[in-house]
C-alpha cells in the first residue's frame, strides 16, 4: 500500500504529532506566562491600546486573523527548521522532510526481506521493494564470466560486480541520477572500451580497501543505499552445468551460449556461503526466491554450501517469483511447472507458500521478437489457486524497459512490489499496524 507523502508525517508511530502538540502547549504557556507578569490590568490596557480605534464587529476577525496566522507560522518555522538541519546533516538526501521521517521511522521498522537472484530480474524487484522496508537484503550471485564482469573477473581476479552493481543502483536514494554515471560504458580507451563505470569503480575499491565485501559497503553509502547487497559468496567459482546432449561447459556466460538444454548445474568447485548472506536469510522475515534466470541466477546462489539449507530452515514466509520469458540456452520450453520442478531438486518447496506468476502478454510485436530469438511466455500450467503444495498467485505485471536500445519485458518493479505487500502476510500485517495505529 503506497502512502502519499503528504500523509506520511501523521502516520502512528512516525513521533512528529507529539512535538507538533508540545510545540503548541508550549506556546499557550508563553502566552499564559506572560499575562501572569503583566497582570490583569496591563493586559486591559494592551487591549485597550489595540482595540481603540477598532469597530467591535471587526474584532473576532482580526483575533481570528492573529491566531491563524501564529499557528501557520509556528508550523512552517518548524518545519523550515527541521527541515534545515536535516539537509546540513544529510546533504545527499534529496525529497520533502516527511519523505525522510517516513523512510528513518517506517520503514526501518518495517519486516525484514531477503531476494535472492541476480541479473536484472533481482534489481527489478528490490526497486519496487525499496519503498516498503529498509530492512531489505539482496543476496546476490557472483559467477558471471561475460562481458565487462567477466573481463575484470579474469583481469584483476575480483568477483563479478554487474550484478551487485545493478542491486546498488536499484537500492539507491538517487537511481536516476547515479544510473546515468555508473551505467555508462566506456567507448574508447584500450582495455576500457565496453566496460562500465560502475563495474570498474567496484573492482578498483575492492582493491583500495582490501575486499570485494568492504568495497559493497562502501559503496553503499555513498549511493545512500536503503537496504543491503551481499554476494552469496566471496570465493570464486565457476558453474558447470551437464547439458541435454552429454557435454560439460563450464562458464555462466559459456552454458548459456551453447543453446542446449541444461539435464544438472553443479559447481566447479565448491564454497561456502559469505556470513552475512546466510545471516539475512536466516533473520528474514519474508524470502523472495527470483525473478532472475532460473539456473545461472537464482539456482547458482543455491549450489552455494549454506544458501539451500539456510533458505530451507528459515521460519520466514516465502514466495517464488516466477519468470515472464523462458530463456534461449536454460529453459527452452520450460512451463511454469518446469521453473517450480527444477527449484524443487535444490530447496523444500513444501517450506514456500506461494507463487507468484504474470497473466499478461507482451504487445505482439516485441512477442513476436522475442519468439524470433527462442524465447516465449512462460506458460502457466499451474491449475487452480493451489499446486505443487503452493498458493499461486495470479496477476498482470508485465512491463516493458528500454535496454540497450530496445523495448525488453520485464516485471513491473511497482505493481509486483504492491502484490507481495498485499499477498504477504508479513508485510500486510506490518502495514495494517502502521494504519490502525
């Protein structure tokens, strides 16, 4: 449930009415203080003075005038003031104070949520998510080996940042405007051309301050970040995956250019899940298990030692986010049914609650696009309100973005964010105490 933000400073709980109220007590007590020194007769000939000349009929106007006015500006001086230090102390904030208040009160208070994915599927969601808690973790995978990730990978043995450069992005307090900088991608430049800024930002403070870990969190606060990213793991791997046909490719960017079903992923080596990965899914209240390719994104953080068991053992309420379009190379053909099936051979779907799956279709031209390069719809074979011992939850929330020069579909961040505040009964029981008080 959005709230607009002129209703976020009377919200309970925000702790802004109490010092309005004070405020104003404090007023009636000057006011109050003062007609005990003057005493009753001073206050008579004050009143005298400036009513003299005044005709009885105009008085209960001008007192009416008077004490508006005071009030409004006692508001506005407050708030101008409040408002003042809050920007000289956090001058990278932008928005109004009640965007502030609502945002170090309300959401920091609200559940705790862990997404686990990677690709754009994942940023896609936490930019919706973002507006419903602070309390977000994006545990994010960290074995892509193609284009300018895979490059610094092999270059300066950091793992991967696009993805967590993209969560960064997605979290921030100012996306638009960083987006425009560290997504830009270098044109020229030996050894630069086609890498991004961020990326290379990312690679180079893993190496200032001594982790690729350190350098998320310090980035995280220069991009004001409202939540967290934490990769699944800080060890470097790579997948494998056993294809259809009996070959072996190793390589996340490899398995997916060899156009061939996948029969098993597995690790070329394993490794233990990073601390704080495992932690914030543990202590999370709701889960959040995709959008993201279904293997070399949301499965790769699951072959990660502690993910899967973390994920099965959490108490938290957990919800699968289904894929729009299958992918050409991982899930050709795949039904929705398949995605659920394949999960199931790494994490207890009877631990999840529910699926969350698209009933909308892209326009027929971009479908018809997408058909031309191996991908379709992700068919809904799930039949009734319940499947696989999962509730499935149905709605359009089909969206399409305008990505290196094309129209892509992806999940509208918005409308799926307001379906897992409304689905979840975490997050609507959070909301229903903000809004009853």
């Amino acid at each position: 449930m959005t709230v607009p933000p002129g209703l976020k400073l009377l919200l309970p709980g925000m702790g802004v009415k109490r010092w309005f109220f004070l405020a104003l007590a404090g007023i009636a007590l000057v006011a109050l203080g003062s007609l005990f020194l003057v005493g009753e007769g001073g206050m008579r000939e004050l009143y005298a003075l400036l009513l003299r000349r005044l005709p009885f009929l105009w008085r209960p106007v001008v007192g009416a005038a008077v004490l508006g006015g005071g009030l409004l500006a006692t508001v506005v001086g407050m708030a101008g003031a409040v408002r003042a230090i809050l920007h000289a102390v956090t001058p990278h904030r932008g928005g109004s104070l009640a965007e502030a208040i609502y945002q170090g009160r309300v959401l920091r208070a609200a559940p705790r949520v862990a997404a686990i994915g990677g690709g754009t599927g994942l940023s896609t969601l936490l930019r919706g998510m973002k507006a419903y808690t602070a309390n977000l973790t994006a545990v994010v995978t960290v074995m892509d080996t193609g284009g300018s990730s895979g490059r610094l990978r092999t270059e300066l043995d950091v793992l991967p940042p696009g993805d967590i450069r993209n969560c960064l992005l997605a979290l921030a307090a100012d996306e638009e405007r960083m987006s425009r900088f560290l997504q830009h991608r270098f044109t020229s430049g030996e050894g630069l051309e086609g890498h991004s800024l961020g990326n290379v930002l990312l690679a180079g403070m893993a190496q200032a301050v001594g982790g690729f870990d350190r350098a998320i969190e310090e980035a995280s606060y220069f991009l004001s970040v409202r939540g967290k990213v934490v990769p699944a793991t800080l060890e470097r791997t790579d997948l494998v995956a056993e294809l259809a046909d009996g070959r072996e490719i190793v390589g996340e960017a490899e398995i997916t250019a060899a156009r061939a079903p996948i029969r098993r992923l597995r690790l070329a080596q394993p490794v233990s899940a990073y601390a704080a990965a495992v932690e914030a899914i543990r202590c999370a209240d709701l889960i959040v298990l995709g959008p993201g390719s279904l293997y070399t994104s949301v499965i790769s953080n699951l072959l990660v030692d502690g993910i899967a068991d973390a994920v099965d053992e959490a108490p938290a309420e957990k919800f699968i986010v289904m894929n729009l379009m299958t992918e050409p190379g991982e899930t050709d053909g795949f039904s929705a049914s398949d995605h659920l099936r394949a999960l199931a051979e790494h994490v207890n779907l009877r631990r999840f609650h529910a699926v969350v799956v698209n009933t909308e279709l892209p326009p027929p031209e971009i479908l018809a696009r997408y058909r031309a390069e191996g991908s379709e719809p992700v068919r809904d074979d799930l039949r009734g309100v319940k499947a696989m011992g999962l509730r499935v939850v149905r709605a359009p929330l089909l969206d399409l973005v305008e990505m290196e020069g094309k129209l892509t579909v992806k999940h509208d961040s918005g409308r799926l964010a307001r379906l897992l505040a409304r689905e979840s009964r975490v997050l609507r029981r959070s909301w229903t105490r903000w809004f009853s008080g």
